[in-house]
C-alpha cells in the first residue's frame, strides 16, 4: 500500500502550521472547530500548533442557525468573525478572521499557508481558489509558515460527500520510504466537472431538503482525522474519504 509523508521541511520546522479555511458554512463552521481541537492537541504532544485564517464574505441568518454553528444571538454578524472570535476566547487563540473571499485578498502575505481547506458550495470558487494557490506557490521559503504545500477540499451534496486533499508542490519524502510526493488534487480528480446552478437556500427546511442535518458536521470531522494523522503521525495511506449516509458507507481513497 503506497503512504504519503507530510513534506519534510514542513515535519521538521518549529513553526505554527498555518492553514487557511475557505467558507465558514455549513462544513467550515463545523471544521473550525475542529481545527481547534486539533492545535490544542499537537501542542501537547509537543507538535507545533495551528495558525489559522478564517475567510467568508456572509452574515449569519435565522436559517443558518441549528445546521451551521451558530445560534440566535449570532444573527446578523459576519460567520468569520463570529466563529474566530469564539474560538479564540475559548482556547485562548490568536487566530485570524476575514469578512470576505479569499479570492478578494490575492496577495502572498495571506494566501499563502502550510494548508487550504476549501468549503465552497460551487466548481467555481474553487477554481478561483485554485488559480490563486497556484500563483502563489513558493517551496524553497526560508519561511516555512509561507510554504504552499496542500489544498483540502470538503464537498458534499444532501446525503453524501467526499474529502479530496492534494499536493500544491512536489513533497519531500524521506529517503527510501518510496512514499508518493505527490497527491491528486480536486481537479485531478475531476477535470469536467461543472457547476449545477444551485440557488442560495432562504429557509432552513429549504437548506436540508438540499443537505441533511448531519453530513456537513460528519465531512468536517472526517478532515480532521486525516489532518490529524498527517500532522501526529507523520504519515497516511489515504488521500481522502468518500461517504454516503444513505448506506452509512464510507469508503477510503487511497493513495
């Protein structure tokens, strides 16, 4: 079975892992948390944390309230703001929030990050985010924190969904470990695939008639385990997840 390495200089570099989380939605709202969870954990086992920026353009409605993690007194405040500034007072963080697209901050200072977690709705937002990552693609930083090195990217319909993370860069592996220095990214895996024209939802009934209660919280938590391995281990067999709550399947895609 062939595994995957998390690039080498990233592994042996002191410095916070920087991430930048893409949508604080349904699935971003649940992955912050998460994200949390998970910093606080590395730094004691002696990892080195995470940094995290938070990007979303979108106020809380009363529809987003139950589904997505936010509550009444949220309603009317930017999902970023809100969600980092929780976060923050509750693990004692110093994270970064963003009341608008990452594609509207095009410069390297904050596109660039260690990991890009995309939780978009539409092919394409993530084409722009992908173009950007692109551009800004810098391997040989002394800056570690400014090494472009993954794109993560969390997508799901009302019952089912998938977690797809790629390499941005050709990864160090270590020697003679003939692990795979590089991972398909969202694209790679689906070179056609086109927008479906969904409309925004305006009520919450409409919102789970197009995604069920649970599957964005269980996407979310499915990431996580794998950023979780990547970043405690060193190492993992699997480049992403496909589930389908209708079955209660999951199924690996291996690397």
């Amino acid at each position: 079975m062939k595994v995957h390495y998390l690039d080498g200089k990233i592994a042996s570099s002191n410095q916070k892992i920087t991430v930048n989380l893409v949508g604080a939605g349904g699935t971003g709202s649940h992955m912050l948390t998460n994200l949390a969870i998970l910093s606080e954990t590395l730094s004691r086992l002696g990892h080195p944390a995470l940094f995290v920026r938070t990007f979303d353009p979108d106020i809380v409605t009363e529809h987003n309230v139950g589904r997505q993690a936010f509550s009444k007194s949220d309603i009317g405040r930017n999902k970023a703001e809100v969600l980092v500034s929780r976060i923050n007072r509750h693990f004692g963080l110093q994270w970064m929030s963003h009341p608008s697209k990452f594609m509207e901050l095009n410069y390297s200072g904050y596109v660039s990050a260690n990991f890009t977690i995309s939780c978009v709705d539409s092919v394409s937002s993530r084409k722009e985010i992908f173009q950007i990552l692109s551009r800004n693609i810098n391997p040989d930083s002394y800056q570690t924190y400014r090494i472009s090195g993954y794109w993560m990217d969390i997508g799901n319909s009302m019952r089912s969904g998938q977690v797809i993370l790629g390499t941005l860069i050709k990864t160090r592996q270590p020697k003679k470990s003939h692990g795979a220095s590089t991972l398909k990214t969202f694209f790679d895996e689906y070179p056609d695939i086109v927008d479906e024209g969904n409309e925004p939802s305006c009520s919450l009934a409409d919102s789970l008639f197009k995604q069920d209660l649970f599957i964005n919280k269980i996407m979310a938590t499915y990431a996580a385990d794998i950023l979780w391995n990547l970043l405690h281990k060193f190492v993992i067999n699997y480049r992403g997840v496909y589930v389908n709550l209708e079955t209660l399947k999951s199924t690996p895609i291996l690397i």
